[in-house]
C-alpha cells in the first residue's frame, strides 16, 4: 500500500495492477468481464487477435469521445493497454472490431479528505470483512429532533413501542394504532371478575288468632294481636374496584428512530 498527500487531503491506494485478457472462441470477450478497483489502480488488457480498447458508453455502442476519455488506438494484431483509474465512478469500454468484447471497470475511493474518511465499498479489520456505511433495513436510535446526513426518520415507527417479533412473526408487522403526542397510557378493553357470595337472610313474623270461631262473636272473643314488621337484614356484600395508591401511567422516552435515507 501507499499514501499520498495532497494539501488537505489523504489518499490510500493499493496500486493493485488487474489483467484484462481477451479469451478466443466463437464469441471472443474480455475476462473478467467487470472489474472493480480502488482509485490509484491500474488495469491492463491484452488481446491477440485484431481489437483496442475504447471507452463507450453504458450501451456499449457509441464511443466517448469526450476530453479525457480512454482509447488505445486503432485496433492492432495483438498488443497490450494499461490505464491507471484516479478518479471514482463507473467506466464502459469496447472492441471497436468486436461487438462482444465490452466490460466495465468500476473505480471506487478510500481517502481522507479535510476530515473525513471516504470509503467506498467493504473493508477488512482484524480478518473480518465489514461494509462501510449502513446495512440493508438498518435502523440507528438517536435523542435528537433531526437525523444525521444520510439518514431519514423510520416515519412507519411513529407512535409505536418496539417488540421483539415472536416466532413467526414479521418484523415490520404493525399492530392497533399508534399513541398520539403526550398520550400517557393505553388501556386495552378488559374485563373484571368479581365474586359475590350472599351469607343468607331472614324474615320474622307474628301469628295472631281468636278465641271464638264463632263469626258472630269473633270481635267480642278475639284475644288481642300485635302487628310486627318484617324483619330485614343486609348481604355484607359490597361490588366495586379500588385503585391502588401508588398507580402510574407507563414510563416512556421520546427517541428518534432514522434509517439510510433512500438514494
């Protein structure tokens, strides 16, 4: 490897040389067909037979002929091109002789610049090869209002609590509806069950008669009554719901949930 200075700003290059060949057959191409490189490597192609190398453009037909792009030449029975890829970005080329030999040369950047460190694609740090930048559905919580550069609010998250799925669940899968700003709490609809066991009761009475069945002389015979009410008791059974004294609404925190911003 090698660095280079340049004022402000530091490159790591690899200077790697890649091997372009033509391979011979009914349909002659280049092999490999794609290739990618760091900036500050060097691609050489080799053929045989009567072909060039010309930069083209993503459709492989028209030629660029733009200021600074690459040509080898006329094609040539056998011979060699070499090009050493500065700058980043995605490169086409062809056979001007041959319409199957077309490829592409992808030249990615690891630099840093005023900084910043600038890597495109993987990288590998104590034998692990890790992707620099976020993965695929990757989601990073921040206790801010704004999401970083790059990043974007998860706007399907909103108002929701995060779950671990369970078996057989599918991550993304909303459930109910989500809690409104300053919203404290939630209650699901439920039920109480309550148990009422009535201890039993009584009533009491008075019986009253005569001393004459005689109807003529019933008033004149009667032995005298006294009238008593009924008695009554209650059931001592007492239905309601006590709220504990320590009660409280679920704590929560506001958090900001952001994912790679869509490119």
């Amino acid at each position: 490897a090698q660095t280079r200075v340049h004022g402000e700003s530091l490159s790591f290059e690899s200077r790697a040389a890649v091997r372009i060949i033509e391979l011979d057959g009914t349909t002659p191409k280049w092999a490999p067909a794609s290739v990618t490189v760091y900036a500050g490597d060097t691609v050489t192609w080799a053929w045989s037979s009567q072909q060039n190398v010309a930069q083209a453009n993503s459709a492989f037909v028209a030629i660029n002929t733009s200021p600074g792009a690459f040509y080898s030449g006329a094609p040539a029975l056998g011979g060699a091109y070499s090009l050493r890829f500065d700058t980043p970005g995605t490169y086409y080329y062809k056979s001007q002789n041959t319409a199957s030999l077309t490829g592409t040369i992808i030249v990615k950047q690891f630099s840093w610049d005023r900084g910043k460190l600038v890597l495109d694609g993987n990288f590998t740090l104590n034998g692990q090869t890790t992707s620099w930048g976020p993965a695929a559905k990757e989601v990073k919580m921040f206790l801010g209002d704004n999401c970083p550069p790059g990043w974007e609010e998860v706007p399907q998250a909103a108002g929701y609590m995060l779950v671990s799925r369970p078996t057989g669940g599918v991550s993304g899968n909303k459930l109910n509806t989500p809690f409104a700003n300053n919203e404290s709490t939630r209650v699901p609809p439920h039920v109480h069950p309550a148990v009422v066991a009535d201890p039993g009761h009584a009533h009491s009475y008075d019986i009253f008669g005569y001393g004459n069945t005689e109807n003529s002389y019933r008033s004149s015979y009667v032995q005298g009554y006294t009238t008593t009410s009924t008695g009554s008791s209650t059931t001592g059974v007492t239905v309601g719901i006590n709220s504990p004294t320590n009660a409280s609404h679920n704590p929560q925190l506001y958090v900001l949930l952001c994912q790679a911003a869509a490119v």
